[in-house]
C-alpha cells in the first residue's frame, strides 16, 4: 500500500491499537532514519498529529542524548514518544531512564505473518472488532476495517481504505496521505463527515424512510460520491 | 451476602445523576433494602441536598479518606427510612484528594452490612468519573433525550467497556412524552439506536422532581408523582423484578391517545 514505506526504506510505520511503531530500516545511520521520520511527519502533520509513537530500534545502540532529542523533536511536532523498543541491552537502560516505554506485548499481536505464496498480494490493514462509540479514534497507514458501528463523536484516520460491517455515522478520513483511489464502504453509510485524500463531504440530512443499503464513496471527477455496493 | 456496587454517571453535567441517586437509594431502602449513597462530586456535593441531610454533615468522605474519621462516623442515617445512609462529598477539596483505589477500599468495608453501595458520579470523564466507576458491580447511565447528552453518554459506555466494567444500563431521564410525539425530541428507541445497551429505565420530566428536591424529600418519597413511579420501577429492575417499560403516558391529551390508538405511535416506533 502506498504510503506505508518510506521510498528510501529508511523507515516503516505501523498502526497500533493506540499508537503508532516506526520500525528503524537496520542499514541506515541514526541521522539518517530520524530526518527520514521528520520529513514524513511533516509532509503528513494531521495525521501524526496528537498521537503517540514507538519506535523500534533493533539492535542498534541509541544513547539516552539522542533519544531524548529524538522525544523533544517529536513533541514540537505535538507527537508523544512512547516507547523505544530495541534489543541492545544499553539502548534498553537508555530508554528506561528517560521513562519511556521498552516493550509492548501487543507488537507480538502484529508481527508479520510469513509471506505464503498467494496469487493476490493484498495490501495491509487493521481489522477492528468492536463499535467506535463517541471519543474513539483509530489511525492507521494502511486500511481500516471496523466490524462494529461507527458512531457520531468517532473517528477513523486511514492511508488507504476504510471499510465499516456496521453503521458508519462518525466521521472518516480514508486515502490520508492522499490516494485519490480510496474508498469508504459501509453497510450503512451516514457519515457526520466523509473524506477522501483531499475531498470532503458530508452526509445529506437522514432520510428515514430510505431502508439502509451498503453503499461505497469514491471521489470521482474530484467529487465525492456515493454508489451502491455492488461487486462488479 | 454483599452489597452490589451502583455507580451513577452520565458524561454530561446536569441530565439527573443525583436525583437519580437519591431516588433509587430512597426507594431501594423504601423497599426494604440496606442502602448506602456516597457523594462522589468532591468540590461540588449536592446529593445531600437532595435528600434534605444538609445540615447533619459533620464528616465527609475526604475525612474519611484522609484518615480523619472512620467511614462508620462520615455516614449519616436517614431518620425517615430504616436503613439509608449518605456519605457526604467534601465541599472545600479537589478531586484528586481520593483516588480510585481509595473508593474500593472503601466500598469493600461496607459490602458486608448492605445490600446497595449507589454513588453519584461527578460530570465529566477525569478523576472523579475514575473514582466512581472504579469499584462499580453495575454502572447505570443517565442521559436525556437530546444529542450531546446522547453524544456524552456513548463516549462513557466506550470508556467503561474499555474498563471492562460491562457497557453499563441506561436511564432515559426527562422525557417529555408530547414532545416525542411531535417529533421534537429524540424517542427512547432513537437513544438505544445509538448507544444500543440495555434500558433499565425511562423517566419522564415531572416538575415534582424539582420541588421534591428542593424541600429534600426525593419525590419517590411522596409516591404518586410520575417521576418518582419511574424511579421505583428502576429499583425494582435492579433488584432483578420484571418491570415492563412502558413510556409514560399520563401527560398525553386524550385526543393525542386516540390517535395513537387508531394510528399506532409515529414512526411505527415508541410505545
Ligand atoms: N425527571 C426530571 N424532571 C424534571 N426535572 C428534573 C428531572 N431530573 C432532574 N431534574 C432537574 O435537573 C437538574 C439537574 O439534575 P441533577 O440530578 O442535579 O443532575 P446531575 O447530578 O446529573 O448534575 C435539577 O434541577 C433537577 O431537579
Ligand atoms: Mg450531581
């Protein structure tokens, strides 16, 4: 999926449940992967924006100095470091005394699965399983996938598509980064708010006569529109 | 035996928390149960108010909390019923002076000599909304008839499911039932569309509420008015009775229950 690797393979990034994990490419100098990090937060600010971010460091050793630049750089950018997960033992002991984070059981839940010989790559995701009431947010680089309701006051952030087995009345962002081609589908879809890359809609007044169908958004023309869900 | 833990909560200020309160621990106790209200809205107490003990506080539950008194001298008896108690917030304190594990501690050396703990959660989602779920068995919501109440009260459900304190029972409070039939304010059925959790209570709005709490007799006390039949029908739900929900209906115009006869409610819905 576009978006989810950096070009230069410097740096990747991963959603979480509650954050994001920027895994470090091995063969790049420290200088290098964090300019890398910055160019990206700042060339997508509203989506990094406000969240929380750990960074995996392999085995390289980061000294506490350079983490802690790491932490002030990101925090001028409203981004909180949370956690630095690495397996050098001072890195560790660095990280610790800064009060950051240094392991996450739920990376385990995300590790990638070895690649099986498929006849269709898909591109990644996160599956959500519950209803998003009020105040919930989920932010992915990837697509979204919500078995579950999205309700008013929700909102789901997403680099590529945003599918919801449910009602979706919240408000959504797919294509993030920018990806014309994102869709939004949904059994029912009655956003507070729709976006697309850079297009926005928001959902005609209900109508409560109209039984709900699913139906999938896509910009077309440069405007959003709305179509029933049909495979072909 | 052990008492059950009823937090009280709503996300919103001002939906009828604790009135709520007062009324189910009234008529929890007026049906013969041993019931203990705490205060939970440190900075801005008012349960005492409502059930008119105003004036025989001596401790409240920062006291207790602090060490200055034990929990047995904080709670004041109501002289009107044979066992309900109130543990007063404290007036002149932040939140911050009690912490969740404070409130366990509490709730769990009382368990064993009631039947009902109901506390009164202050509005919002910081540390006093934390105090007061923190030892609930049952969590019940209070939200009116109206979209952010509504809005409020789901960003609660979601916080107390991610507590894993179950998605909790909601209370529907100050439905004014013409309204609804004009189409000017949500339906019961409009609220569960949203939160869709289980309703263990429609209460409509009854000026007696109003009054009631300012003479600090909670109207379940004087029985006949509407809001307080509503209430008894709450306690009675927690209790485990099979009370029928039924919108109240007493206000309608008697040509508005005509029609409703021959039309069925709008909608197709309510009723
Ligand atoms: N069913 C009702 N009918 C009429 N007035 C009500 C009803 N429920 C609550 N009220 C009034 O609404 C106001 C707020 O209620 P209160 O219980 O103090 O809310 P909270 O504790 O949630 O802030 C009070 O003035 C109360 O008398
Ligand atoms: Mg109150």
């Amino acid at each position: 999926m576009a978006g989810t690797t950096d070009l230069s393979n410097r740096i990747a990034i991963k959603g979480l449940k509650d954050g994001l994990v920027v895994s470090l490419g091995a063969e790049s100098t420290w200088a290098e992967v964090t300019e890398a990090l910055m160019a990206r937060i700042d060339a997508q600010a509203a989506f990094f924006q406000g969240g929380r971010v750990a960074v995996s460091v392999g085995d390289r050793l980061v000294r506490s100095a350079k983490l802690a630049a790491l932490r002030s750089a990101l925090s001028e950018r409203g981004i909180t470091l949370w956690a630095v997960i690495g397996t050098n033992p001072d890195t560790v002991e660095a990280a610790r005394l800064l009060g950051l984070e240094t392991s996450l059981q739920q990376i385990d839940e995300y590790r990638e699965l070895e690649p099986i010989d498929t006849e269709v790559i898909g591109s990644e995701g996160v599956l959500v399983r519950q209803t998003l009431r009020s105040g919930g947010t989920v932010r992915h680089g990837g697509h979204v996938v919500v078995i579950g309701d999205v309700n008013p006051g929700a909102e789901i952030v997403a680099g590529g598509d945003v599918v919801v087995w449910g009602r979706l009345r919240g408000t959504v962002h797919a294509g993030a980064y920018g990806d014309e081609r994102a869709v939004v589908c949904a059994l029912e879809l009655a956003p507070m708010q729709l976006r697309i890359a850079g297009h926005i809609a928001v959902s005609p007044p209900n109508d409560n006569r109209r039984r709900p169908a699913p139906e999938v958004a896509s910009v077309r023309n440069g405007q959003i529109v709305a179509n029933p869900w049909k495979t072909r | 035996m052990s008492a059950k833990v009823v937090t009280i909560t709503s996300g919103k200020g001002g939906v009828g928390k604790t009135t709520a309160t007062a009324n189910l621990g009234v008529a929890l106790a007026g049906l013969g149960h041993r019931v203990v209200c705490i205060d939970a809205d440190i900075g801005l107490r008012n349960l005492d108010v409502v059930m008119g003990l105003e004036n025989r506080i001596v401790y409240d539950l920062v006291d207790v909390v602090e060490g200055r008194c034990r929990l047995r001298q904080a709670m004041i008896k109501d002289k009107r019923l044979p066992e309900l108690y109130l543990v007063p917030a404290a007036q002149t304190r932040d939140k911050t002076a009690v912490s969740p594990s404070d409130m366990i501690r509490l709730a769990d050396e009382i368990r064993p000599e009631f039947d009902f703990i109901l506390i009164d959660s202050p509005a919002g989602i910081e540390r006093g909304f934390r105090n007061a779920i923190a030892p609930a068995d049952v969590v019940l919501i209070v939200t009116n008839p109206e979209v952010s109440s509504v809005r409020d009260a789901d960003r609660i459900i979601g916080l107390i499911e991610a507590d894993e304190k179950g998605p909790g029972k909601l209370v529907i409070n100050r439905v004014k039932p013409e309204m609804v039939q004009r189409g000017e304010m949500l339906s019961a059925d409009d609220v569960i569309d949203i939160l869709a959790i289980e309703l263990i209570g429609i209460v409509p709005e009854d000026e007696s509420v109003l009054v009631a709490s300012n003479r600090g007799t909670p109207t379940v006390m004087d029985g006949g008015s509407l809001a307080g039949r509503a209430f008894n029908d709450i306690a009675r739900r927690l209790l485990g009775e099979q009370v029928p929900l039924t919108l109240p209906e007493a206000s309608l115009s008697w040509l508005q229950r005509f029609m409703r006869a021959l039309f069925g409610s709008p909608n197709g819905r309510g009723g």
